[in-house]
C-alpha cells in the first residue's frame, strides 16, 4: 500500500518547502489518531498556539483502530496534562481514570504466594542528604526496604488516595500518576486538541510523496488527495507508516533479552460499584509470564503477558482463568479476549529527514513499568521545546533526537531485564530462559557487579533526565533482596540523620493512614465537588 512516488514535482515541493522553512512556517502534520498523535498534537498545539506560522493536522484511519490498551501512566502524565492546559478533574471524570501511586510485584522472587514487594512513585526518604539505603541494611531482616525507606507502600496496601479533596488540582500529598481507560483518553484529548487549533482529517494515508533529498513532500490520502507538511510526526503505531514502512528503518528487536512478544487482554467488572479500588499496579508473576491488574472506577484491565514461543493461545487463556479464579468454561463464556503480539523493540533511527516517530511507531516492549506513555511525553516535549524552524537546524535536533532516545530505551530494557535478573524462580523453563547470563546486556552485568559492593547512584546514571533514577533501581534491587555481599563503611555522622529519617517515615505513614480517605472515596468526593482548580 505505501509507496515512495514522485507524482509532484519534487523540485517545486523542495522549493516551496524550503521557502516556508526559511520564513519559520512550520507545518506539521501528525499521522495516527492513538493516545501518542493525539498527545503530541495538543502539546505542540498549546506551546504554540500564539504562534501564527505553525499550523498542526492530524491525519487518522477510520479502518485502523488504535490500539486499545495502555492504562497505567507515570507520574510524569500530571505535568503534561497541565502543560496541554486540560483540567485535572475532567480528566479524572471523562477518562475513567483513578490514582496510580507505583506497582506491587506478587511472586517476582519466588512462586510463593505471600511474596511481595513494591515500586512506590514516591522516592526514599531525605534522598537529598544521605543514601538511605545503606542504613537500611543493618535492619533488613526486620523490614522491607520500601515500606522502610517511604510511606507510599503502606498508603497502597489500604488502599488510600495520594491527595485529599481540598489538594489542588495536580498537587499531592504522596507522588501519583493514573490508571485509565485508553479510549476515553484518546477522545478527550482530541476534543481538546482541536479546541487548540488542530485540523483533523479522518482518511487513509495510502502514499508518500518524496523531495529529492529523501525527506517527505507530502502524504497521499485515500480520499482527500495530499497533505504536504514540513515535519511528519508519524505515530501510526505498530504499522510504523513512515519510519518503517517507508523509510524501512530497521527494528533492533530486543527478543534475546526480554522474551515476551504477546498479551492476552480482558476487561473484568466489579461485583458492585463500592468495590474497593487498588492504588497501584499489580503485576503477579506466573510460570510463563506475569499478569496485570489495573484497577479503573467502573472495570478493571487484566492481561497476561507471555511469550509466544513458551505459551500456546490456550494455556495464555488458562493462566488468564486461572489469575481470575474462573474455570475455563466460565471465563470463555463470560470474557472476549484480545490476544496482541509485538516484537519487542525499537527504531534503530527515530528522526529521519522531517519524520519523527513517536508512539508504538517508534517502538514497544513489554509494559511491565508502564514506561511507553511516558516516552511519548518525553518525545513530544522534546520535538514542542526544540522545534526546527528551518533547514538547517533540522538535521542537528533529529540527530540530538536519535541519541537522545536511543539511550532511553536501552535504559529500559535494561530495567525491565533487572526484574527478570533478580528472580529465583526456577518453576519453568520460561524462568531460567529469561534468565540466562547470554541474555543479559553487558551494560547491565556491569551495573550488577558493581551493585555487589555499591548502591545504586548517579555515577550508574548520569544522564541529567534518567527514565528510571538511581532510587528506582534500589526499589527493584532491595525489593528482590539483591543486597551488597560486603557492608560498607557508614558516613561518620550520619547514622542519627538516618535514624530521623527512619522515624519521619513511621510518623508520617501514621498520619497518611489517618488523614487519606480510599482511594474510591476520593474519585466519589471529586464526582460530587471537583479538586481545587490551580
Ligand atoms: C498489551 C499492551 C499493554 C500496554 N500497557 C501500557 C501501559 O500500561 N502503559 C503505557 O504507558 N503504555 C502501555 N502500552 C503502550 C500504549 O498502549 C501505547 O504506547 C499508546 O497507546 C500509544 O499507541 P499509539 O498511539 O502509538 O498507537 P495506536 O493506538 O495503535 O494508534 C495508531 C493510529 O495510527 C492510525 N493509522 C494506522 N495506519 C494508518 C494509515 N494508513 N492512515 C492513517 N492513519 C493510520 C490508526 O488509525 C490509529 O489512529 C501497552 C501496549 C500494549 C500492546
């Protein structure tokens, strides 16, 4: 279907085109109308709408759904979502959407069913004056890191809110992000969208007009002829319209590392409406994969990741039956479950010539950190903060692009892979696959040798803007109870900090368990009266 042409004279389109560069008009059209197209065009839209040489479209099938799932948000979400200028309780109310303060990890070290640990959002206490995990050590046989070093673990096993009513909007009291249902998101932000300016056309994107010098002219429609653009912000997901298909960027499959390639997919309704409503994710390891268990309002989102090569379509719906406490009758006749497969990985280029991909476009890999919306966050804000505005600036922002993000995955994978390192599952084949030392990045059995004698710091991480910082890793580490074979010295003076520290902790768990109502109640508390606007 998509094919390169030069039915326009590419010489006209590369005049005019560069004309309109040289004048810093702008215009950008976005391919793909999922949660990263539609992101991204209200970003770019509310940064510039007081600009009047930037105009924005957005170009989405009818016949190609969006893909339909994604509903676990970073706490990044809350600073886009004000950024795009959309109000916290229409959000809360329009999207279904409810408080996400981290994930729980069940049976990630062990099948037994009491094992447990968490990834609160909330980072370990008085991060900035000393390593608490150090003085953490000492007592680790009578506590957990997490609930050691922050509140947030107590607050979600009640199940508590992160705010309370009179919170501002996008302000809180423990560190949050959302759950939320996919397509009620994409619809909202649309709505928004175009009430900041962007032009939307619902059509095919069947071709690709090319200049000379590779970069696009213009896009073919089905039925509503061309779309020339400046910049093409290709988020068609995993159709990868432009990045792939046309400009046949390879994928760098990450399969060897991190096996899953499939997800079977269920919706499931509460028994009633006071149903109590979980606050973080939960992910529940299994024999061949781990489950997801997202809590909305009105349903909830369940889905067993797995790989295709370990587990058959039927023993994927089993584990899902099994997960929900059904019988294989039972769940067939209650659920439609909906298998997606992927190959894990990403673009080996994101920005070529005036073509950036975002979204699934650019990539995807198993969501078990929930880490792909915050990347179309991330892309967005970089493409809306570093806008080319003529020719030449162009290749120096997509090459920054193409470095930039290419570390960011890798930082991914390699805290996915962490999570699958630190296991000593060894109930399946699957296990000891996800585990064996080939697989493992270099990069990756660096960081761990050198977690034998140290915790995790900024030296591991350098990076100024870190997906995943230093305190992520130690949740992961200690979580699973990968500590440091030798103790190390303790800074002289600051074992009586640490034991403050230590007691704000308890104290302020107290008063949270005190003062949060559930995290149901608030959603209840802001349908009656909405959060205070900022
Ligand atoms: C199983 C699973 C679980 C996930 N869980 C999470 C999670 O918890 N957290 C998270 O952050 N992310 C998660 N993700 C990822 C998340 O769903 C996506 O990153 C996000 O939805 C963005 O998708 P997208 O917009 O790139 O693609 P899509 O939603 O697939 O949108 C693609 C768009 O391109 C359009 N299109 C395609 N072809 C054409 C054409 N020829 N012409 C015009 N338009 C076209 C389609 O119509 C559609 O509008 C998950 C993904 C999967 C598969």
């Amino acid at each position: 279907m998509m094919q390169s042409t030069d039915s326009l004279a590419p010489d006209n389109l590369a005049t005019a085109n560069a004309q309109s560069f040289a004048v810093g008009q702008v215009n950008i059209v976005v391919v793909g109308g999922g949660s990263a197209g539609w992101l991204t065009a209200a970003l770019l839209a509310a940064e510039h709408q007081t600009d009047p040489l930037i105009t924005i479209t957005l170009i989405e099938s009818a016949s190609v759904p969006t893909i339909g799932v994604g509903e676990g948000t970073w706490p990044s979400m809350r600073a886009t979502l004000a950024r795009i200028g959309i109000s916290e309780t229409e959000f809360l109310l329009s999207c279904d959407a409810s408080f996400k303060q981290g994930s729980v990890f069940r049976q990630w070290r062990s099948a037994d069913p009491q094992d447990c640990y968490y990834h609160p959002f909330t980072a370990p206490v008085a991060a900035n004056d000393l390593d608490i995990a150090e003085h953490w050590f000492s007592h680790h046989q009578q506590v957990e890191f997490a609930p050691a070093v922050s509140s947030q673990p107590a607050v979600i096993a009640a199940g508590l809110a992160p705010k309370r009513i009179a919170t501002p909007e996008y302000a809180f009291l423990q560190n949050y992000g959302y759950h939320l249902d996919a397509g009620k998101f994409v619809a909202l932000l649309s709505q928004h969208a175009k009430r900041l300016g962007v032009k939307h056309v619902v059509d095919d994107v069947v071709a690709v007009h090319s200049h000379i010098d590779g970069r696009i002219a213009a896009l073919q429609t089905g039925q509503q002829g061309s779309l020339a653009g400046d910049l093409f912000v290709d988020c068609s997901g995993l159709q990868s319209l432009i990045i792939g298909r046309h400009y046949q960027t390879p994928l760098v499959s990450v399969q060897h590392c991190l096996l899953n390639d499939s997800a079977l997919a269920v919706q499931v309704a509460y028994d009633d409406e006071h149903t109590p409503l979980a606050s973080a994710t939960l992910a529940t390891a299994q024999a061949q994969g781990w489950v997801w268990d997202i809590g909305l309002p009105t349903r909830r989102g369940v889905g067993f990741v797995h790989h295709s090569g370990h587990t058959n379509e039927a023993q994927a719906l089993a584990t899902l039956a099994q997960y929900l406490r059904l019988s294989e009758q039972e769940f067939s006749a209650r659920y439609q479950p909906r298998l997606i497969r992927f190959t894990p990985g990403y673009r080996e280029q994101f920005w070529r010539h005036n073509c950036v991909a975002v979204g699934m476009a650019a990539g995807f890999i198993e969501p078990l950190e929930a880490s792909a919306l915050v990347m179309v966050e991330l892309s967005a804000k970089f493409i809306s903060e570093q806008l080319p505005r003529n020719l030449s600036q162009l290749a120096i922002v997509a090459e920054r692009f193409n470095q930039i993000f290419s570390y960011r995955w890798q930082q991914i994978v390699e805290f996915l892979k962490l999570h699958y390192v630190l296991s000593a599952r060894d109930d399946s084949d699957y296990w000891l696959a996800q585990r064996a030392e080939a697989s493992i990045p270099s990069s990756l059995q660096e960081k761990l040798l050198m977690w034998h004698q140290f915790v995790p710091s900024r030296y591991d991480l350098p990076m100024a803007e870190e997906l995943f910082p230093a305190a992520s890793y130690q949740y992961i580490l200690y979580g699973m109870r990968h500590l440091p074979r030798s103790g190390r010295p303790i800074k002289p003076g600051s074992d009586l900090r640490a034991r403050q520290a230590f007691a704000e902790v308890q104290q302020k768990t107290q008063q949270l368990r005190a003062g949060l109502v559930s995290n149901r109640e608030l959603l209840n508390q802001i349908k009656a009266h909405g959060l205070q606007k900022i």
